[in-house]
C-alpha cells in the first residue's frame, strides 16, 4: 500500500515533531487534538525545531501547506493512510481514543500507537482492526532518529514491512522489536546503566562525577549517567526508577525524590546533579 | 613523600604498559617478572605501544634508560617507593606475591595492587603494610585513561592523595572509589548495560543489530554492547556473565560459551557478534 495521508492524533511535543517531520518528508497531514489553545502550541513547538535545524531554518510553519490543524477527529481521520496516536500515557485515556478512532477511520488505515510503556496488545482489540495495529515509536524524531516498531502477535507480517520503510523516508533508523517488551529496546539498556550508576551512588560507592567520569574516559563519551539523568529530567527518572521493585533501585528513587522535593528537576531547572547552564562535566578540565 | 622510583611486578599486556608509562612520564621504573622469556615478551609489547602512538613513534624502549628488566624481586623493591603489583588474578598466587614483597621492600614503600576483581583487602595483612596498602587499578594506560583508587578500611588516608597526584603524573584520570568494591565504578556500569543487552537477545526480544543501533543512535556512540563484548573478547565475557547467578545473565553466558566453542570469540578471532575487520555496525550504511 501507499502512503500518502498521515493522522497524527495528539499535538503534544513528539506528536507536533511527528507531524511536523512527515509534511517535511512530503506527506499530507491531519493534527488533531481536542482545543484550539493545544493546536496553537504544537504551531509553535514545530517554528522552534525549524528556527533550531539548520537545514529547516529557511522554512515557516505557514508555507508548509500540506499541514492541517484540526479539533475535528473525524476530518483528521478522513483519507488517512496511517494514524500516528500519541495522546496521554495513560491506558483509560488511550483506550478510549482507540474505540474512537476504530469508528471513524477508513477500512484500509493502518494504526500505530506511540505508547512510551504501554503495550499495542493493551489497545488492539478496543481499535476494531487488530492486524493492522502496531506500535511506532519515536524517541525524539530530530536529534535521536529512532523508531521502534514493535507489533502485538495479531499484527499482519507486511504491516512491519510498510512501517520499516516509512520510518525510514522520515529519516528515522527502524529498530524492529520482535515481541511485546514494555519500554522496548533503549530504555531497557537505559534503565540498567542507570539503576547501576544509581546503586554505586546510594552504596557510597563513588561520587556522581567520579561515576560519570568512569564512562566518560572509557568510551569517550561527551556525558555519563548522571549527566544524562539531568537531561532526562529528575521528576521522569523519579516515575521510572520508583516503579521498580529491587531495594537498590527503591534507595536510588528516594535519593530522586529528595531532589524534586527540592525543586531540583535537572537541566530544565537550573539545578539537577550538575548546575547549568555550565556543568562542571563540560568543563575541559573535568577529565583530568 | 616524593616518588622517584616504580617497582612494576609482573610484566604482562598492563604491567608492561604501565612501567612504560611511568618511564616515559620520567620516573625510574624496576619491570620484574619471573623469566627473561616474559621480560623479552614485555619489550616487544612496549615497542608495540611507542609504535601505535603517533607521540612516541620516534622513541625506542633502548633509550628509555629510567627502564630496568629484572628476574630478581629484591633488585626490583630496591630503592622502590612505589610497587604495582600486577600478577595474575589468582588469590593464593597474589597473596605469596605480596607475601615475599612485604618481607623485601623499604619500609615507606607504598603497595598497589591493580587487582580486577578482588580487593585490596584480600591482600592487605600479609603484606604487612595495610595502611600503606591501597588498590591502584589501571585500565589500559594509553587508550583508557581511568586509574580506580580504591582503599581497604585500613588505608591510611594520605596514601589516597598521593595515589592521586601520581596518577595524573602519569596522564590517568583518577577515580576515588570511597570503599571496596569488586569491579570498581566501570565494570558496575558496564556489566548492567550488557546484561541488559544479553536479556534482550536471549529473550528474543530484538536482534543484535537492533539492539546495538538504538544505544549508537541514541547516544550517538560509535560502538554498541554487543560490539563491544567483541572488543572484550567473548571467552572473557562469558567468564564474567557465567559467574552471576540471576536466570537471565545464565541464559546469556550460555549462549556466549556456545559461541566460545565454536571458536567465535570477538575481534580477536575474526568472528563473534560481526565478522572482522569489517563489522556491519562500522558501515556508513548502518545506520539508517
């Protein structure tokens, strides 16, 4: 099948980067969400990723024609080939989505979910059309260039075929994930190097640039776990690491928890493990 | 206290690296290893070293004359103020080592031992000099430039600064580990994110390739966890993995020995994960 027409459905931040990548790669695309505030947000997430890219900077959001903003679900829906659905992580909110979008697409629209934990199983059925259903995950869709497909065990084999090669005309690198794995590849290697960056921290272990300096010098890398915590943002490393069940990993989410109770969030704050705008791992003096 | 005068025991691939190391940093420096066979191995393994290395391509170890090749152990310790132990990782061969050392050093002879993974603790009594005793755990001198500091509950703390100031003297970047931890900070981190990778293959979650992309794509990293086990060597890896005791890294180190038997032990062998020279991950086609 061809694609031509993408639904996204949901204008939040990687659903306005999905939209925004698409009509760039040439599609047709519908955005959906529920309010005109929440589409007029989106139109200025998507100037900021073009003012930030080189490559875009000559670009306006208004000269992108094949881009239309919509409150009307059904009108996001009509022609589309494929639906990208990145609404809240949250499976009431989603699954409620999904028996809408079941009643209202085209026979032949495929249907992908942009789940960050949840899983396309949890949503298949409730959608009416299972075989076409598949999780399409992206990560950031401009400075990481991945996307996860993973299917349920209803999804029709040719469906990962088409989304393989329309990850990659986005300019993404499709990662095929070959069942069902809550978080899917990346965040499972993440997880683990945190957790273990984490238990020598509260262990007493080491210090955090001492820990971070370990990795740094080893693989040469610009940034070791705590730097990219403060990335991640220490309220979402909070979320992730509290959900988990081993004590090491309940010490290291306590240590978290202090920190956002202080109002220490990371990069976006000011104040994480390092402070910034200058932390001290960037500093040519760190490795030494 | 000032250090003029290195004693390295054992001359292997790090011992060698390291005495050349501190000969070229200006110190005077006693190699010893049990045979002349191993002193000659140990020269042509620093040759190999000042061949590599665009800095020191036109030095030759003949006019390094701070370099003195012993079989004699009491030669070696003469005039030493600092010993780096770096024998085989073997307990018992390790302690009469350190055994005969303690009875034939000066006495403000500082003791490192640069152990992988035992702890100075195993060590520190018999060489009769635990306050003086301290881990000083190098990586591979040239390439990765981490020195692990690591005390036992007896270290004196002054021997910690010290260690300090000459690691950087020898252009490492020293790490202070607060108390004794096999594996130091590296390997802690290093070990999570490959078993991550090994749960994720054994699991049949996603493939090597897969699994390698999203952290390179990520992280923008040249290598990812299953290239670098063919870096490690997967006779090493599964040495490693086969002594944890969860289900998972069993499964792994399973699958590691069965490439181990069919001879596929990384880049080493020409074949483990990819095939060498030319590993699928290092095309420009890779990713994408």
């Amino acid at each position: 099948m061809e694609i031509t027409t993408i639904a996204v459905i949901g204008a939040g931040n990687l659903g306005s980067r999905i939209a925004l990548r698409a009509a760039l790669s040439g599609f047709s695309v519908n955005i959906y969400d529920i309010s005109q505030d929440k589409l007029k947000q989106a139109k200025s997430i998507m100037s900021q990723v073009l003012e930030n890219h080189n490559d875009f900077k000559n670009l306006s959001i208004k000269y992108l024609n094949n881009l239309t903003f919509t409150v009307d679900l059904d009108h996001a829906l009509s022609e589309a080939d494929l639906v990208s659905e990145n609404v809240t992580e949250d499976l009431e909110v989603k699954k409620r989505v999904w028996e809408a979008i079941g009643n209202l697409a085209e026979p032949h629209t495929l249907f992908t979910t942009n789940t960050s934990y949840l899983l396309p199983s949890d949503f298949a059925e409730i959608s009416g059309r299972p075989s076409l259903f598949c999780a399409f995950h992206f990560h950031d869709v401009f400075e990481s260039r991945v996307v996860d497909i993973m299917p349920h065990p209803g999804t029709a084999p040719e469906v990962l075929e088409i989304l393989e090669e329309f990850g990659r005309t986005l300019h993404q690198v499709p990662l095929i994930v070959q069942k069902e794995h809550s978080g899917y590849i990346f965040n499972t290697l993440l997880i683990s190097w945190i957790d273990a960056a984490g238990r020598l921290l509260t262990g007493e272990i080491a210090e955090v640039e001492a820990i971070d300096k370990s990795w740094m010098v080893n693989f040469n890398m610009p940034v070791g776990p705590f730097g990219v915590l403060d990335k991640v943002g220490l309220d979402t490393a909070w979320k992730i690491t509290s959900a988990r069940r081993n004590p090491a990993s309940r010490a290291f989410a306590e240590l978290l928890k202090h920190y956002v109770d202080q109002g220490k969030l990371g990069v976006k704050s000011g104040e994480g493990f390092y402070s910034y705008p200058d932390p001290s791992y960037k500093s040519p003096d760190f490795l030494r």
